[in-house]
C-alpha cells in the first residue's frame, strides 16, 4: 500500500515533468497563439477577422465553464486499474495535443483565400483542443489531492509540479522566438529583427510543443502513484451533486472569485509582454531574456515556497506576492522603450508569481476536505476543476484583449514598433490595456481573498482530523 507519510521520490519527479509539459502546453496557447493569429493569419485589410477568431475564443472558453464540472464529476466517477484520474491525462493529453499543432497551420493559406472556411476550421479544432485540455488539465491537477493528504505533504508535490511549470514557462519565452525563426525560411539570420518569423517556424514551434505536451502525460502515467486513504473513500456523483458540491463549497467559490479576476490580469500583462518588445521596443529577440528572468526568478520563488508558506502562511504570503507584482506596472509603465527598466519590471512581476499560484492551488485542495467535512460529498476533481476553469476564463479574457490591442494599436501582420508609433494614440491604447486593466484587477482579486477567504493550514488540520474520527 502507498504510504502517505512518505512521498515517493520517482512520484515527485514523474508528477514534475508533468507540470513542465502542461505548462509548455498553456504557455503556448495563451501566450503566443494569439500573436500568431494577429502577425501571420490577418493583416490590416482583414483586421475585422481577427476580432471574430478573439471573440469566438472569448466566448467558448466561457460558455465551457458551465460545462467543465461535468468533466469534473465524471473523472470522479471513474473507476479504473489506472485510478480515476490518468486515463483522462493521456486521452485528454492525446487529443488536445494533436489539436494544437493543427492549429498553428493556415491549411494552405485559407484565411487569405477562404476565411469563412477557416473559421469553421478552426472553431471545430479548437473545441476539441480547449475541451481535452480542460479534461487532462483537471485531472492532471486533481491527482494533487490523491498522492498528499495533508497540507505539508501537497506543498511538497505542488513544489514538485511548479518547478516543472516555472521551467516550462521559461524556456518557452527564452526559446520560442529562435525556434520560430529557426525554422522560418532563411533562418533566423535573414529575418528582421522586429518580426517573429513565418507561418512554417510557426507551425514547427506548435509541432515541437506538441510533442512535448504529450511525452509528459505518459511519463505522469507511469511514474506516479496515487495514495490510499480511508479519508479518500467516496460514493459515485450524480450530475446534481456534482453542481451542489460546487455551490456549496462557500470557500472554494471566494477562492475562485478572487482567482480568476487575478487571471484577468496576469494573463493579460503576461500575453501582451510579446508585444511590448515586438511594437513597442521594436525588437522581438530581446524578449527571450524575460525567459532568463522567468526561469532563475521562478526556481528561486519555488524553492522559497514551502519555508515561506510555513513561516507566513499561505494567505499573508498570496498577499506580499500580489503586492510585489503590482509594483512591477510602475517600471513598465515608465519603461516607455527602455528596455533594462522593462526588464526590473519583469523580474517584479514574474518572480512572485509560482509562489502566489502555489498558495491558490494549495488552498483549492484543501476545500476537496472541507467541501467534505461541511457538505459529507468528498469531490476531488469536481473541486480541482475550479482552477482551470478560473485559468480558461482568465486566458478568454485575455485572448479578447489582446485581439483589441491588435486592432486599437495597429498591432497587425505586417505592423513594425516605427508604424505603430506613427500615430501616439496607439501608445496610449497599450499603456491602458497592458498596465491600467491588469493592475485594477490585481487590487480587486486581493481585497477579495483578505476578507473572504478563511480556510489555512491549521484549520485543515483540524478538518483531517475530525473526518477520520468520523470515518471510524
């Protein structure tokens, strides 16, 4: 039997590199699939598509929201030799994988010679890729809460899984640009410096991630193991119980709240860094260095975590972090073209942020045990899709934002930082979508998880406690 008291060494790595493939995954498709969109597929005669493409994704990512507890209800309801969450890793990693690298391709350049096909091309694709990803993605993550029990022991594997993902997350910024343009045609060597190669270092870069992504669902389903506790017992949901477990669960949905107005706005300062260095700068290379800040800052902050959680506390430790990041809008917002001030702003911004996505995961998986202990309905991946949910309408947002900064900033195919700043008011447009909406909503995500959000360490202790005396 696997021993929760022990966490074993080939979990913790196998559950990490899980984390790096998930995160060179979401990296991709939230950060730079929209710059792909914007600078390959539309220039200035067909802006008005791009808007489409934005608004469909927009709105799918949110209409999915009201469906994903159902994906959630029923991985809780498996019951297989492989557990109930790693069969739905590698089918969900399979198929949204491959859904991907289809998507960085323009079908022989349909959105010139066919756009309304290509929409209905793309918005079958990209149902299905969003779909499984929410799938793989909850699962994935809701197997925190069966290999670690207490909170002590969940820190350790998130610690596990965020190296994975602050990884990932680096070397995708430090990477992509030279592989795009490396397998561009004529090779980085013969490519402006302002722009971020063709339509085929595209289509390689999505390939690569592709392959990736899916190598490290097989690694998670070999390697880890998920742990055996009279605690982790639980009948089948129905569809009813799996809403009302989510309602129910007053913490869970302040945590959620809180969370996903906070993914507003990082993921929006996040996506629209890229064209920050290619518009505003004028240099798209150089923002492969903010992947060297992303990945020395992200090992350290991750490191930090588990003294940090256990000296502070996981809320008062959310809230330095959200402070430290807010800080970061002043460097960018005096950076102007200056490009080592933009730097201190990323190295603010990006530092706090594995440690601030750390103490929201680890607080999610703990309400698994007070949804239980309050409502009697113990919900592991019913609960652990709230995150992703939370991340999915957070990157629609996004994805509408930066499709607007597209077309109010002439940010399009064929644009360059000299165009755009032909007209100052396309500095003005950026400054307020890139600075002003992420930091009002950073401010508003910490107001609401001070004064609403209760549930810590000690508390969660008590609750372990009180369900085995109860199970007994």
């Amino acid at each position: 039997m696997f021993c929760y008291t022990t966490i074993v060494k080939k979990t913790l790595i196998c559950y990490g590199f899980g984390g790096f493939g998930n995160d060179v995954f979401y990296a991709i498709m939230s950060t730079y699939f929209t710059m792909f969109i914007t600078s390959q597929l539309f220039g200035q005669a067909n802006a008005h598509w791009v808007v489409v493409i934005t608004s469909f994704m927009m709105v799918l990512r949110i209409l999915e929201i009201f469906i994903d507890p159902m994906f959630g209800g029923i991985i809780d309801n498996t019951r297989t030799k492989l557990g109930k969450f790693k069969p739905w890793i590698l089918i969900g990693g399979a198929i949204c994988s491959l859904a991907m690298a289809a998507l960085f391709s323009d079908f022989g350049n349909l959105p010139t010679s066919n756009p309304m096909f290509y929409i209905v091309i793309f918005a079958i694709l990209y149902l299905i890729m969003d779909i499984f990803y929410s799938i793989k993605d909850t699962s994935y993550w809701g197997m925190l809460s069966a290999i670690a029990i207490n909170s002590r022991q969940r820190d350790k594997i998130g610690t596990a899984a965020r190296f994975g993902s602050v990884t990932a997350q680096a070397l995708t910024m430090i990477l992509a640009v030279p592989i795009i343009q490396f397998f561009s045609h004529g090779n980085a060597a013969s490519i402006n410096s302002e722009a971020i190669g063709d339509k085929t270092g595209w289509f390689f870069f999505g390939l690569i991630g592709t392959f990736i992504a899916f190598l490290t669902c097989i690694v998670v389903a070999v390697g880890t193991k998920e742990g055996d506790s009279k605690v982790r017992k639980s009948e089948k949901l129905s569809l009813l119980k799996v809403f009302k477990t989510i309602a129910k669960n007053d913490q869970l949905m302040w945590i959620a709240i809180a969370y996903v107005i906070f993914c507003i706005g990082q993921v929006t300062a996040n996506q629209l860094l890229v064209y920050f260095f290619t518009y505003v700068v004028g240099n798209a290379a150089l923002y492969s260095v903010c992947g060297v800040i992303n990945l020395i800052s992200g090992f350290v902050s991750v490191a930090l975590f588990p003294i940090l959680a256990k000296t502070l506390g996981r809320k008062n430790l959310f809230l330095i972090c959200l402070i430290a990041m807010m800080v970061s809008f002043i460097f960018f917002l005096s950076a102007g073209d200056n490009v080592p001030l933009a730097y201190v702003g990323c190295i603010f911004f990006m530092f706090p942020y594995p440690m601030l996505f750390l103490c929201v995961m680890m607080t999610i998986t703990d309400t698994v045990e007070y949804g239980q202990w309050k409502n009697g309905e113990r919900a592991e991946a019913t609960t652990l899709v709230i995150r992703p949910m939370c991340d999915k309408f957070g990157g629609a947002v996004s994805n509408g934002i930066a499709g607007l900064t597209a077309i109010l900033c002439g940010m399009n195919q064929g644009s360059t930082a000299a165009s755009v700043a032909v007209n100052p008011q396309n500095l003005i447009n950026f400054k307020i979508l890139f600075i002003l909406i992420p930091f009002i909503c950073l401010v508003i995500s910490g107001l609401i998880y001070w004064r609403k959000v209760k549930i810590n360490e000690a508390w969660h202790a008590k609750i372990i406690a009180e369900l085995e005396e109860r199970i007994k």
